[in-house]
C-alpha cells in the first residue's frame, strides 16, 4: 500500500489527499499554516457573527459537472451570483463591462447588443496584433474606457502597466453585449455552507488522512520521515521547492486592511473595484453579501486590499521574463515524476487558476498516477 505526502492543505491537496485515502494508500498532508483551505480560509468575525475570508473574496463557481458533483459529497451548498461595481468618480458601473455599464460611462440610451457594437466601433483602435491585456481593451471597448477603468488598476495590482500583461489576464472577463451584471456567467454558481474551511475539513475526514498544520516543506523534507514516500504532491511556489536555483518567479501579494463599521451595509454589492490611481488600494470586500446573516445585524466588515511585492505569493505574475523562467524550471520538474513527485496548483503550476480548476487538475492527476499504478 502507497505512502503519500501531500503538500498544502488547500483545495488542491485535499482533493488528492481524499482521492489517495479512498484508493487505499497513508496519506500525510503538511500545510505551514496553522489553518486548513489555503486561500480559501475564512472564519467567523466574533463580534458580529459574519463570515470573512482572511485572504479575500472566494467564490466558487464552474461549468464542470465532474468537479461539482464530486464536491457535493462534502457540504451543502448554497446559490450564490457574484457581482462586482467599479467606482468612475461618482458613478458605479457593472463590471465585466456590459450595455449598461457602457451607457452610463458615454450618457447613452444603446438598448441592444447591436447598437452596442456600432457605437463602440466608433471608439476602438484597430491594432494589427491582440498580445497584451492594453491590446485587448483599446481594441475591444476604446482608449476612453481602458484609461478610465482598466489601465491605472492593472498597474496597481500588478505593478505593471497592461502593455507589460498578457491578454488572458484582462480575458478572464471578457465583454459583455447584454444587460447580465453576473460577474461569472458560469451554470454552476454557488458557496458551501460552513465556509470553505469547513469544506476541506470534510474532504480530509478520512481513518486513512493524518493532517499537520504548522509544517514547513524546506525543513520536513530534510527528515528521514521523506524516505518513506513513494508519492509527493506539492503544491508550493516550484521555483521554492527548487530552491529558487534558477532564480525567484515574480509573486504578487495582498495587504488586507479590515474594518468594522457600525452600519447595516457599506455598498450594493460584495466587491466595488477603485481604479483610480487616488485610491491606493485595488477594491472594496463586504463580507455579509456572500453569507448572508439570519437575523439583521447594525454592523459590517470590509476589507480594502492594498497590492504589494510582499507577504504571501498570491498572483503569478504573466509576463514573458516568468513565462521563460517557469519554463525552465519544469524542465527540471519534468523527470521527477518518474519518481513520484508532482507539482500542482496555482503555485505549482505557476498560473492564475480558480477552484474548479484546481480541484478539476487534481482529479485528473490523480487518475493519471494511479493508471500508472503508482497509487495502489
């Protein structure tokens, strides 16, 4: 019967933590944090009971069936439709950009996509390559819209301007030609009951998973206890685990300023964007709009989200100095799956994924190391 070693606890880990139990093998999960979920963490604030998430908003949501029918097994969820505003000097404006937000920013009546597409063709430039996200906006909404939305909060969380990014960055929400104000149009849109933590909590319930918090990989693997593993899943930065030999992949991070105010609610929608270079913080987080409390409560909690060098690596960053670097770092990864060791995740893997692609790339490893017969 397999050993296997799976690093991080988040939703990543605890899918082939779950997956490796249930197969018969001993599994081992090490996260350094003294919490499980990773990312997804979120906890009760005690004096007013709402739920907050002490790394940011998470929301959920896939077209995946596989994904969600396999995460049914470990909460009860509930729907959830996320919505963000972006704050245009005193005006609040849908985001992704959409018929409305269009008609609000230029003072227009467009009432269908038609006439939405005729107008903004009048605005766009039209640029022989689409390669970074400055492209895609000035090519699909305008310069108007990209210096008034898009350029001054991309060059805030990513400390580069959107000429520097890559064009699946600002791809992620591409433009909307109708009224839907959804952030995510996906068929499945929803948060679990408990919260996230309570979620993998759940996902590790198993006689065959030991969980141990507060253990750092760089001084665990140094122990005799590593020789015992014939599989290791890590889902860490890969340029740490190779001891940043070939130099340190570009990490953005978040400062979280939290705040309670003694208010009913602070704004119309869970996440309001601030692009404007004033403002020295990205958005605005109110907690009580993705749980909902069952008695009214005088009070909320935001946070405000300051980007940063330091701290945690949250963001991969994509430009084409870590595209090559990565590059070179899973060529030296590339050999050790032979040996058992696979990497994973958004660190891992060096990419912006969401949590139905993480929990979608973990069951596909899964199936592919136990085809090979590695997990028994």
């Amino acid at each position: 019967m397999s050993s296997v070693l799976i690093v991080g606890a988040g939703l990543s880990g605890a899918t082939l933590a779950e997956r490796c139990a249930q197969a018969g093998a001993q599994v081992l999960v090490i996260d350094q944090r003294q919490h499980l979920a990773g990312n997804c963490f979120d906890q009760f604030d005690q004096p007013t009971g709402i739920r907050v998430s002490r790394y940011g908003a998470h929301l959920f949501h896939t077209n995946s069936q596989q994904v969600w029918d396999y995460l049914q097994q470990f909460a009860n969820w509930r729907p959830y439709e996320h919505r963000v505003l972006v704050r245009h000097r005193d005006q609040l404006l849908p985001l992704p950009i959409n018929l409305d937000s269009v008609n609000l920013f230029f003072n227009q009546q467009l009432s269908d996509e038609a006439q939405m597409r005729q107008f903004l063709a009048k605005k766009v430039l039209a640029l022989p390559q689409v390669r970074s996200s400055a492209d895609y906006v000035l090519s699909t909404l305008g310069p108007e819209l990209y210096e008034a939305i898009f350029r001054n909060y991309s060059f805030k969380q990513w400390a580069l301007d959107p000429s520097e990014l890559d064009a699946a960055v600002i791809k992620r929400n591409p433009v909307r030609f109708n009224r839907d104000d959804r952030y995510f149009t996906d068929r499945y849109q929803a948060l679990p009951e408990g919260g996230f933590e309570k979620l993998v909590d759940n996902m590790l319930a198993h006689r065959r998973i030991e969980l141990r918090l507060g253990v750092d990989f760089q001084q665990f693997r140094q122990t005799a206890a590593m020789k015992k593993f014939q599989q290791i899943f890590y889902t860490g930065s890969i340029d740490q685990y190779f001891d940043y030999r070939l130099g340190h992949l570009e990490y953005r991070s978040l400062d979280f300023h939290f705040e309670t105010l003694p208010q009913a609610q602070y704004q119309p929608v869970g996440a309001v964007n601030y692009p404007d270079e004033r403002y020295p913080f990205t958005r605005i987080i109110e907690y009580k709009h993705f749980y909902p409390l069952a008695q009214p409560v005088a009070a909320t909690v935001i946070s405000r989200e300051f980007p940063t060098w330091d701290g945690e690596p949250y963001y991969p960053v994509p430009r084409l100095r870590n595209q090559r670097l990565l590059a070179k770092y899973q060529r030296l990864a590339r050999p050790l799956a032979a040996q058992g060791i696979h990497f994973l995740g958004r660190l891992g893997s060096y990419r912006y994924i969401n949590m139905d692609q993480a929990v979608a790339e973990a069951l596909k490893l899964f199936d592919k190391v136990k085809g090979n017969k590695r997990v028994s």
